[in-house]
C-alpha cells in the first residue's frame, strides 16, 4: 500500500501557469492579424496626428474651429444620412417581396443584385455620368416625353452623389432586410389580419416593428461607408460637395499635410465607432442578427 501512494505516477503535479484564458488559443491568429493590420494603423493615425508637425492638439483645433472644415463635415453628414434613409426607403420593399415572391423570381432579382455588386465600382460610377449628363439618356427621354423644356443638370451636385450612392448602396440594407423579414412567422401577420388589423396596420405596427433590427443593422452599415466613400462623391459631385474623404485625400496627396489628414480621418473613425456602439446598446449582437 505504502508503495502504491508513493508511486510518483499518483503523486499530483504542480499545474502550469496558463498564459492565455482557457479556449483563447485558437482565436490568436485572428487577434493577432486584427492587432497588425488595425490597432497599429489606428495608433498611428493618433500619435501623426498630435505630433505632426508639432506636437500637441492643434490640427484637431483648426479641423473644428474652422468654417470650411465644418463645412465638409455638415455635408458628409448630410449625404450619408440622405442615402441611407432612400437606401432604407427603397430597400425595404425589395426585400419584402424577395421574401414573399416565388423562388424563381427571386433567384433572378438576387442575380441581379450579385451582379450589381460585382461589377467593378469605377464603371458603375461612369456609367452614372453617362446616364446623368446633360445629353445622357435620362435627359433625352424627358425632353421627348414633353416633361422638362431644358436639360437637367444632375451631375456635379448632391443630386448626382446621392443617385450614384443610392445605387450602390442598395445591396447592402437589402440582404440584411431580406434574412430578418424571412425569419418572421407568416402566421403573425395572418394573425394581425384575422384580428382586424388592416394592410397599412399590419405593415407599421407588426411588420416594421419586426424587421427593425435587420433594418438598423442594414442602415448602420449604409450610413457608416457612405461616410468614408471617395469615388463616387468624387465623380458624381462637385466642389460644393466635398466629402470627409476627399478632404483626407487632399490633405494627404495635393497637402501632404499626414497631421491634418489624420486628424480628419480619426474623427471619422470615432464617429463610427460611437455610431456602432449606440446600436449595440439599442439592438444588441443577437437582435441586429435577427434572432
């Protein structure tokens, strides 16, 4: 007996000091390639932009304390806000009759929309100049339909920007749509109907309320790209109309001022993340996935 409770086989070992929390192994790559490519970027837009050119706050006191600044950030709020309410406006009925249409015709619409997606952004946005312009095809069918006596002027203002952002933005508060209002039970709105409610009750007080999460998720989404897009403000709009990023884009390459430029940038990255955190807090993780 003696000899089996000395057996140094029995005898407890003194456990290891773990380093990582017990199941944070296999998310090291992953954490790792967030920490290279997004907090060490981050970090250096922060340290350029209070130490160059010299240290301290001044970039962020000219980048809020002037006019023309301030100018570009009420404008980037605006469109953003614009495109994202028609993105939600337009999107919703897609997605609703995608949910409800047979499978053959919604596997065309989704083809459509893939498509629309894949096709490289710098021709989609040419494409809208042509359509846009003066002598575009959207132009020519008005004047010959006897609608407008002069062409309209489309291009180079926010109504340029908004149409080509409208259009690209579109996918993507569709397919979130699209999975939440899939997942609602048909038998809640026959239940609404068979209790009296008519088709606008249904659709604002059961629908709607339903699909909020999805739609929240979806117009988050919109309204956080549409804040950092370049291309198509760039093309569709004009210098009345300047963006957040093209104001970053000038700082950077016509400027080289990296100090403003990234100042600029940072403020933008902080909205984002206060709008994102304000969604959480709203919807939560498991209410904006549809659950």
């Amino acid at each position: 007996m003696s000899h089996l409770t000395n057996s140094p086989a029995l005898i407890a070992r003194p456990q290891r000091r773990r380093w990582l929390p017990a199941g944070l192994g296999p998310a090291v790559p992953a954490l790792l390639l967030l920490f290279v490519f997004f907090v060490v970027p981050v970090v250096s837009l922060l340290l350029r932009s209070v130490l160059e050119p010299q240290p301290g706050l001044q970039n962020y006191e000219t980048l809020l304390g002037s006019q023309t600044y301030l100018r570009v950030f009420l404008n980037t709020f605006t469109v953003s806000g614009l495109v994202t309410a028609l993105a939600v406006l337009i999107g919703f009925p897609v997605a609703w009759s995608l949910a409800i249409m047979p499978p053959s015709w919604s596997r065309i619409v989704f083809a459509i929309l893939l498509l629309s997606m894949w096709t490289n952004l710098l021709a989609r946005t040419y494409a809208w100049m042509v359509l846009l312009q003066r002598t575009g095809i959207i132009n020519k069918t008005l004047m010959n339909l006897e609608i407008i006596s002069q062409p309209l002027t489309l291009v180079n203002n926010l109504v340029g920007v908004t149409i080509g952002m409208v259009y690209i933005m579109l996918p993507f508060i569709i397919l979130p749509l699209y999975g939440v209002i899939r997942r609602i039970d048909p038998a809640i709105l026959q239940a609404a109907a068979l209790c009296g409610a008519t088709r606008w009750q249904c659709l604002w007080r059961v629908l709607v309320p339903l699909a909020a999460p999805g739609m929240a998720a979806g117009a988050l989404m919109v309204f956080v790209m549409s804040l950092g897009y370049f291309v198509t403000p760039a093309l569709l709009g004009g210098t009345s109309n300047m963006m957040l990023a093209e104001l970053v884009a000038q700082f950077v390459q016509s400027l080289v001022n990296w100090g403003m430029g990234s100042a600029a940038a940072f403020v933008l990255l902080v909205v984002t993340l206060a709008l994102y955190a304000l969604q959480l807090k709203l919807f939560g993780t498991s209410e904006m996935g549809g659950r």
